[in-house]
C-alpha cells in the first residue's frame, strides 16, 4: 500500500541526505565515544545520553534512505509512528534531566519508573489514535474529526511541559551570570534551543486542533523541523568535547593527576610501609586519579608531619636531597619504635610543587633507572586496592 503524498511530507525529512548522513554520524560517533570513554558516570550522564540517543533515533527514522529500507516490511505510517515514539522517550529523558538537574541528587527510582511507565501509556494511545491512519497508510492530519487534535497533543504536549523544568534552571544559570560566565553561557544555549522546541511544539498543536475543527487547510509542516532538531544537537554535542578529551587522558594516564602518582609513588610505598597507620582507613569509592592524588598526598603529608621531630636539623629552605636522606633516617626502624611526640610540621610539607621536587629525589636515590617506569606505573592498582 503506497503511503499518501501528506503522509510522505510528513514523515520524510526533507534536508539533503549528504547533510543528514554528516550530522548523524557526528552526533552518534560523540555519543558512542563519550559513553565509552567516561571515567565517572552519573544518572545525569545516563540521562542526556538517552535524550541524545532518542533524538538520534528520531532523525533516523525521518531519513528516506533508512524509510526505504524499514517500508519492505512496515508501511510508513508505522514507521511515523515509531518516530513519535522515539520522541516521547526524548521527552521522558528531558523530564529525568529537569528533575537531576533541578534537585542536584539522585531522583527515586519509583519516579523514573513512573516516567517509563507514562511514556509507554502515551505511547500505546498514539498507537490506538492512529489506528485508522497506519491501517489506510496516510497521515492522521489527514483523517477527520477528533483523532488529529487529540494525536497532536498526545505528542507534542509531554515535551512542551517536560522542557520547563529544564528551561527554568537554564534561565537561573543565565540570572546569575556574574557566578560563572561558563554556565551563563550554557544556559543561554539551552534556552535558545528550548525557546524554538517551545515553539514547535505549540503550533503543532494548535494545528492539530485547527485541522480537527475544519478551519485549517492541510499542508505539510514537517520540514523546518529537521533543522531545528539536528543542527542544534550537533552543535551541543560539541560541549562534549573536553570532556571526551580529558576521560581519554585519564584512560591514557596522560592527565596531569595521573603523572603527579607516578611521581609520589615510589615514596608513597615506602612511607606507608615504614608508618602503616598513616594510611587513610576510608575505602574510596572511585579511582579517579584526581581522588588517588589527593589520598596519596594526605598520607605522604601525614607521614611527613610523623616524623618531623627527626627534621628539625634541616635548615629552613633545605634542598630535595637533605630532605630525603632526613626523611629515610626518621623512617628506620630504630627511630619508629621510639614514637613521635609534640611533632611541628615544617613549613614546606605543604609546597605541593616541592613534595614533587622530593619525591623525584626519593626515586631517584632508590631505583635504578630501569626500574623507575614500571615500578611508579604500578603505584595505580596498589593505591586503588588501599
């Protein structure tokens, strides 16, 4: 059965395919890197990356080249169907997000079941609506009476109201701009893109109710729509850049936290093998090497603050090798037994810059160069394990 001309102008996108090929292979290729890259996932992350993907799946389906394909089996009623399906998952991310980002914890798991569970009802009565429309394979703009204001509204009214949680918060961001200019920025971009989703969203329903009510001549609306969904999720997901970039240095060990442990690592060990109660009882909960970092420090400053009544002939400003030969001394065995007491830490134990300077002097004067690599490379899974 071949779909009417209305059905075809509603259903199909009518942007070059060249175009609509380059932008979806942009924004899937981000989404797939982004979530598999990522280092540390929240529920918000989960849920912009279903949004995104739900968008996705909705321009895909609006491509003739993929209609042409999915129409060997299913007439492109359904498949207009499906898209609207997709849609309403978008929406259903959109509210998850509002509500994350609105609260700043974690939503209760009975109320993201309850969002599904209201996206599948919705769902099932876009399906039901449209019956008559998918059975004779032409668009429910085109059938009479009730069905296309009610279709319209079911569709389009979850996003409309699910966006103004999303869009007050944008707005709040864009308020108090002289907090963070970054975030201004970010919430005047998602007003932008919300105010055009806003105004999308309206028309088509009022269209849907002037088409019920015989005081709207049918003509297709679909077009501008591809424009106003692509383009501007291609150009946000370019926000997920940096963070692409900087989970790939932290995979790579590349980022600056990850060579800060190399460095502290040969003398972490050391340290906490000569003062085992200096080591923080608190079992991390991630491995971030920013979170790795810092225990590591806290420790080696710890230790450090242990053992200063064994320093006090260093001079004020002492070099990175007087401090290691001091620091191993307080360190023996002979020394630890007789404790610490009353220790005054020295000026320096916090000079991050210059605990580097010391812990590159300890590993120096303890490995020889071949084994330098490998053991400060295995600093990660020993800490972690901590």
């Amino acid at each position: 059965m071949s779909p009417s001309p209305m059905l075809v102008a509603e259903a199909t996108s009518a942007l070059n395919e060249q175009l609509v090929a380059a932008l979806l292979a942009w924004i899937g290729f981000v989404l797939v890197l982004r979530t598999s890259v990522l280092v540390q996932r929240v529920r918000l992350d989960w849920a912009v990356a279903l949004l995104v993907a739900s968008l996705w799946f909705t321009a895909l389906l609006r491509d003739r080249a993929v209609q042409q394909v999915l129409t060997r089996w299913v007439v492109l009623a359904d498949v207009r169907l499906a898209t609207h399906a997709a849609a309403l998952v978008g929406a259903g991310a959109i509210l998850w997000i509002g509500l994350l980002w609105r609260a700043r914890r974690p939503v209760r798991g009975r109320v993201v079941a309850l969002i599904w569970v209201g996206v599948a009802v919705l769902v099932g009565a876009l399906a039901w609506i449209s019956a008559p429309a998918r059975a004779a394979n032409v668009a429910i703009e085109e059938l009479p009476g009730w069905r296309p204001g009610v279709y319209l509204t079911v569709y389009s009214l979850p996003t409309a109201l699910a966006e103004m949680l999303v869009l007050i918060t944008a707005l709040g961001l864009v308020w108090h701009w002289q907090q963070s200019w970054t975030r201004a920025v970010f919430g005047a971009l998602v007003t932008v893109v919300i105010t055009m989703s806003q105004f999308d969203a309206w028309t088509r329903i009022v269209s849907g109710w002037l088409i019920t009510f015989d005081m709207d001549q049918l003509t297709a609306r679909a077009g501008g729509n591809d424009l106003l969904l692509l383009v501007p999720v291609a150009l946000l997901m370019l926000l997920a850049v940096p963070s692409v970039v900087t989970s790939l240095a932290i995979r790579m060990r590349r980022d600056s936290a990850s060579r800060n442990i190399r460095v502290l690592g040969p003398m972490w060990e050391d340290m906490m093998a000569a003062r085992p109660e200096m080591r923080l009882n608190v079992r991390a909960r991630t491995t971030l090497p920013q979170v790795t970092e810092h225990r590591m420090r806290v420790e080696i400053e710890d230790t450090m603050i242990s053992a200063a009544p064994h320093l006090t002939d260093l001079d004020p400003s002492p070099t990175p090798p007087q401090v290691c030969r001091a620091l191993r001394a307080a360190l023996t065995p002979a020394v630890t037994e007789r404790g610490d007491h009353a220790a005054a830490a020295p000026p320096w134990i916090g000079d991050e810059g210059f605990v580097l300077e010391i812990a590159r002097e300890w590993t120096r004067s303890r490995f020889d160069p071949a084994q330098v690599t490998e053991e400060a490379d295995s600093t990660f899974r020993k800490v972690a394990a901590a």
